[in-house]
C-alpha cells in the first residue's frame, strides 16, 4: 500500500535528516580510528576515499532536497535512487574500512529499514538482495588478496593480510549475513505494511466520512482537519490534507470564507469554555443561528451554526459537538470537535411537521365544508326561489342584490369545493392519453374564454406523446398554471422570445429523464414560460403550501392541489423565477409508450 506524497516528502526528510547523522558520526569513526595507527591525517589513500565517500554523503543531501521540492510527483523515484546510491557508498566504505570487519556494515541495517519505509516491502528485500551481494564480493575479494592473488587498489597489502578472514570462516559468515538482513526485511516490510494500512485506512475513515473532524490540542493549536470541515467552513490549507499541523485555531479561523467574524469570534469563545475548563454555560440561541452559553451548562453539550452555503441563498446549518481525546493510560490529549451538517435533518423535520399540520388541517377543512356547503346550497336555492317568485315585485336595486347574493353564494360554493379537492386528495384514474392533445384542448379552450387576450406560443412535437395519466386531472393542472401565467404577464407585456417574436406565454413538450435523483425513468417534461414581473425568491419555495398567495383574491389551494395531482402521477413540478424577468413552471410525467406518428 502506498503512502500519500504529504507524508513520504516527511519520511524523507527525516530520513535525509538521520543520514546526514549517521554520515557525520561516520566521520568521527574513521578519525578516531587513526590514532592509534598514528597515520597523518589524509596521508592513507584508504582513509582519504573514506572521507571523500562520507563528505559525498553529506553534500548529497542538499541535492535530494532540491529533488524534493522540484519533482514531488516523481517522490518514489527520489527514494529509490536516494537508497541505491547509500548502498553503494556503503559499500565502498566497508571496501576502505576492512570489508565484513568493518563497522559500518550495520549501516546495511538502516538503509533496508528506509526502504521498506520510503518504497516498499519488495524493494526492501531486494536491497537486501544487492546488499548482501555486494558485500560477499567485498569479503570474497578480501580473502583473495590476503591469500596473494592480486592488490587491491587504495589498500595497502598489510593491512589486507591483518583484516581478511579465510575462506572457512566468510563462507558461514555470508551466509549467517544474508540470511538476517533478509530476514530483518521481511518482518520490518510486514510491519510497515501492516501499519501503514492502519495509518492510511484510519485517514481515509476520517476524510471520506460525511461529519468534519476538528482535533484541538489541549493549549488550542489545531493537530487535525479532515476535508469536509475546510469545505463547510470555506478554508484552504493544504498542510492539513494529510499530515498533523500546529497551527492555533484563531489562525486556522482566519481562512474560513463562509464565517463572518462575529461567528469566529463565537466558535473561538465556545471553544475556550473546553479548552480552558470554564465554567459550562446555558443555551441561548442568537439571531444568527449560533447557540450561545451562559453559566450552568456542559461546555460539550452540541450548539447550531447557521453558515452560508455553497450555492444559491440557502444557509447551511452545522451542529458542533465536542468530546474528550485520551491517551491508553486516560491523560487527556486533546480535544476532538465534530460538525454534522444537519440542514436535510432540519428540513426532513420541516416537512414532517408540515405534513402533521396539513394532516390536521385537511381533516377540519373536510369537516368545515361539510358543515357550510350543505346550508349553503339552501341559502342559494331559497333565494333564487323567492326571486323567481317575486320577480314582478322586485325593484331593481333588490333584483341586484339577489343577483349578488347568488353570485357570491357559486363563489363560496367553488371556495368549498377547493377546500374539499384539497382535503379529499382523490386518487387519479389511470388511462392512457395524449399529452399534446390534452395541451391543444387546454389552449383553445382558454383562448376561447379570453378572446384577444394573452397570446400563447406553443413549440410542441409533431407526434402524439403517450402517458399513463387521469387527463381530467392533469386537464386541471394545466389550465390552472396557463391561467396563472395569463394574469401574470397581463400586468407586463413586453417579453421577448429566443426568436425574438414578441409572446406573452410559451408552452413547450420535451423527452427528458427524470429530474429527481437515483431515478433513470423516462418521461416528458412540459414547460409553462410567462414574462411576468417574476416571484419574490424568499415566495418561491413556499407557493406550493396551502393557503399561500400573493393574489388580493386568492385563497392558496390551486398550486397545492396542483402540486399533489403531479406527485399523485409519479412526477414532480418545478419553478424558476426572475424578477422582472418572468416565471417558469416545470412539469415532469413518466411516459408509458413510445410516440406514435399521427396519421
């Protein structure tokens, strides 16, 4: 399993870091091993390489560090040629100080330890394949010198007779060697591995997880921030993508573009309540949406943030826990604050509440209308008895009052039969139609009420568009909306088209998919544009909830009853408003067949 680029550039440096260690101690050794051959300084060829190759090792870290910060996509590459290059130092190294006698064949040791950390288990065997090679041809050259066969260059041929071994004792020598460095690589990589997938499968918990994850150190310095608690405060740090920081939470605040400073100032105070071990403070719910504490509360206890989101006006609303972090031995650590975005939860308990109260409101609507429409239709019918009656006796002025009572009797007789549409919430009647036809009826039959009214543009197929629909029910649906965009653009007529014809009202039929998420359902949306002054953003999310309206002489059930036929079919209904712009209701159907040609 591979490790993340923040993280290997760290195990980098601090590899680079232990090297430029090891190389200096190095060349501690290799002088301190002088003096008792009381040799000068330099004058060995031997010791001369040694500090050459040791000098190399620790300039050659200013050129890995410029490596790093060039070529941070080719990190593993760095890495590799990082261990190769040490071994091979190392290697010469044992060549000048005695081969397997020499003690920095431990070194060995370390560079298998970081690559198995910097690269990988494999590359850690194989390393410690190379290693084991290059040192058996060391100590097998060795033995050959000492035995007389050839002189090793920078190596005096005493020094070679005094510090070989014979060929019985580098034999089991190279063996034992090859058998522990392979070894110490296997089970270093296992290990590695092993704790790098538990590094790398907690961190991937922590960033891929919905809640955002703040973890404070007891003074306030901010050790952790997963991604989702940067994207729900609007901050940008990048040294908090994989790796701890130690920045302070003020500072880590500053960069948060969604709070407002008086909201940073508040979730700073709230967070000295914990930090600080203050005294807890009681709930009180500011204008903003942030839960503000007095004294006599659980500084842990969860409080609401009401931030900006990311699109369109909406606000999104962040519930802030706390809880303790621990060590195994119970010492507290630090502080882990979690932010739930709950603005769906909050909306779900919105509509449920909602739901109750239309439930309620349904069930003694039913009952009212009931309870009116029955006298009602006496009141209406006694009054038109008596005028048919008494119609030769009546004065004008009476004959007119008559008349307004019967009319405003039909207009609360139609109040009632919306309220008991609304209330009844009479299941479709399924057949199959067309939805081109049932528009073409609709638009002439409003054409035919209003003359010379609005004129209504309509871009509809040529072939008939099957659905499985009540049309009386959707007949209803559609004339409401046409209507509704007729009063609308008859107090503003200047709308001008794509084609740049003047129209007050267009209709237009498409093939679409379904608009509603996790759903692939085939359909047609039919789309109702008037060039109206447009609907108040702050209106437009609530001109489906009943008894809402914006008209003088409305009552608020129309869009209701309409939005529930449309749910009732299997669709979904839409509105986009501009001001001064006009509105566009949106209707989406599933469609049963596939269109027939009109023949």
């Amino acid at each position: 399993m591979q490790v993340d680029s923040n993280i290997l550039v760290s195990r980098l440096k601090w590899v680079l870091f232990w090297r430029l260690c090891i190389a200096i101690l190095a060349l501690v050794a290799v002088i301190i091993s002088q003096f008792p051959l009381k040799e000068t300084l330099f004058l060995q060829p031997r010791f001369l390489a040694a500090y050459i190759i040791l000098t190399i090792a620790c300039f050659s870290n200013i050129i890995y560090l410029v490596l790093l910060k060039m070529a941070r996509e080719k990190l593993r590459t760095i890495a590799l040629l990082q261990i190769a290059v040490d071994i091979i130092l190392t290697s010469s190294l044992a060549y000048c100080t005695g081969g397997s006698a020499s003690i920095f064949v431990s070194i060995y040791f370390a560079l298998i330890l970081a690559a198995n950390i910097l690269i990988s288990a494999k590359a850690g065997l194989f390393f410690a394949s190379v290693s084991a090679i290059l040192l058996a041809l060391i100590t097998i050259t060795y033995s050959f010198s000492a035995a007389g066969s050839f002189d090793l260059p920078l190596l005096p041929p005493d020094y070679i007779k005094n510090t070989a071994q014979g060929f019985k004792f580098i034999f089991p020598y190279l063996l034992f060697f090859t058998i522990i460095i392979h070894f110490v690589a296997y089970f270093v990589g296992r290990l590695v591995v092993a704790l790098n997938y538990e590094r790398l499968l907690k961190a991937r918990i922590l960033q891929n997880m919905n809640s955002g994850i703040l973890v404070l150190s007891p003074p306030g310095k901010v050790l952790y921030a997963n991604p989702p608690v940067q994207q729900m405060f609007g901050i940008k740090h990048s040294s908090l993508e994989n790796t701890p920081t130690d920045i302070s939470l003020s500072e880590f605040l500053n960069g948060a573009a969604k709070m407002n400073n008086q909201q940073k100032e508040k979730f700073l105070s709230f967070s000295r309540t914990f930090l600080n071990q203050d005294s807890p403070q009681t709930d009180s719910t500011n204008t903003d949406g942030f839960s503000e504490r007095g004294p006599g509360t659980d500084s842990r206890l969860p409080f609401t943030l009401n931030i900006p989101s990311s699109h369109n006006d909406e606000r999104t609303l962040l519930e802030i826990k706390t809880s303790l972090l621990k060590s195994d031995d119970m010492q507290l650590k630090g502080f882990i604050v979690i932010i739930n975005d709950i603005t769906l939860k909050q909306k779900l308990e919105d509509i449920s509440k909602q739901s109750e109260f239309l439930n309620s409101l349904r069930e003694m609507s039913l009952g009212i209308a009931h309870e009116i429409r029955n006298p009602l239709a006496s009141v209406r019918g006694g009054v038109q008895e008596l005028s048919n009656q008494l119609k030769s006796q009546l004065s004008e002025d009476q004959n007119i009052l008559i008349k307004t009572i019967i009319k405003e009797s039909e207009r609360l007789n139609n109040l009632v039969g919306n309220f008991i549409d609304f209330t009844r919430d009479r299941k479709p009647t399924m057949q199959k139609s067309d939805i081109v036809g049932i528009i073409n009826e609709v638009v002439l039959l409003i054409r035919q009420s209003t003359p010379g009214g609005t004129a209504i543009k309509m871009d509809l197929p040529q072939d008939k568009i099957i659905c499985d629909i009540d049309s009386e029910q959707i007949k209803q649906v559609l004339y409401n909306l046409i209507i509704n965009a007729t009063e609308s653009s008859n107090e503003k007529k200047s709308a001008i088209t794509p084609d740049n014809q003047k129209c007050d009202i267009a209709i237009k039929v498409i093939k679409s998919a379904s608009p509603l998420p996790l759903s692939s359902s085939k359909g047609i949306m039919i789309e109702i544009t008037d060039c109206g002054k447009g609907i108040q953003p702050h209106h437009v999310n609530r001109i489906f909830e009943p008894f809402f309206t914006t008209k003088s002489d409305g009552i608020g059930l129309g869009l209701s009853i309409t939005k529930r036929i449309i749910e009732n079919h299997g669709g979904n209904i839409t509105v986009e408003s501009k001001i001064n712009q006009g509105t566009t209701v949106s209707i989406w159907l599933p469609s049963t067949q596939n269109t027939n040609k009109i023949s």
